[in-house]
C-alpha cells in the first residue's frame, strides 16, 4: 500500500518532534532502528505501524528506555510516552493494568500489543483528528 497523502499522522507527527528535540535525522533513526526510509515515512503518513519489536528499539533510540532496563513497566511507561500518553492515563490506572497482567499471566507480548493498539486508537479518535474528518 501506498501512501495517498502529504499529510502527517498523528503518530508521524509526534515522531518527527521528537526526533527534532533529540536531534536525530531521520536517516540516523532509520539506521538505529533497523529499517529502512521508505518503511519510517509509511509509519510517517500512517500507512503503516511500527510492530512491537521496533516500538522497544525506538523508544531505545529515543530515550524513553534507557540500556539495560528490561522491567515490563518500564517497557510500558516508554510506550506511553512514544506515544505521548503518559499523561492521558493516569498511573494508578497503569498499575492495575501492570498488577492485573502479572497476575493473569499475560504475556509481555500482548501488553504491548494492547498498548500499541490503545495508542493508535487514541491517536485516530483525537481531537485534532475529529476537526480534520468534520472540515473534509
């Protein structure tokens, strides 16, 4: 699939801040993260999603988890703030997801799937994107 708009996704452009703040080219990111340009602007344009694997790689590169931190809460904390969600959903919420999941035994795997999934969600039903839908 192809993209068929100029314009950014949510997801793109909050990626492309923060590559700014940190001061990293896109093909450095590229490079860091193990893809290749053309799958860094499909996530650009949302056409598609980074999978699970390289949402940790980018929050590596972006700092949001720091080497050596292998704790599943910290793998979700640095999801959030990818997405910049950290402050969309309250911590006491977060902990009973992380508390609730530890004890069902969900897997890693599908935590970051369910994260993955309410970020892309969260992105696709916000504010700026019902203004966008409702002036189309």
């Amino acid at each position: 699939m192809r993209r068929t708009t100029k314009t950014l996704s949510e997801f793109g452009q909050r990626l492309e801040k923060l590559l700014r703040e940190n001061d990293i080219s896109k093909t450095e990111f590229s490079q860091k993260v193990g893809i290749n340009r053309t799958t860094l602007y499909d996530w650009l344009y949302g056409v598609s999603f980074p999978k699970p694997q390289q949402v940790e790689k980018i929050c590596r590169v972006l700092g949001f988890l720091k080497p050596g931190d292998e704790s599943f809460e910290s793998k979700m904390l640095a999801q959030l703030q990818l997405y910049g969600l950290e402050t969309v959903i309250p911590e006491n919420i977060q902990m009973q997801v992380y508390a609730k999941s530890n004890l069902n035994g969900v897997s890693e795997l599908i935590m970051r799937e369910v994260a993955r999934a309410l970020a892309k969600t969260y992105l696709e039903c916000s504010p700026e994107n019902s203004e966008k839908e409702k002036s189309s």
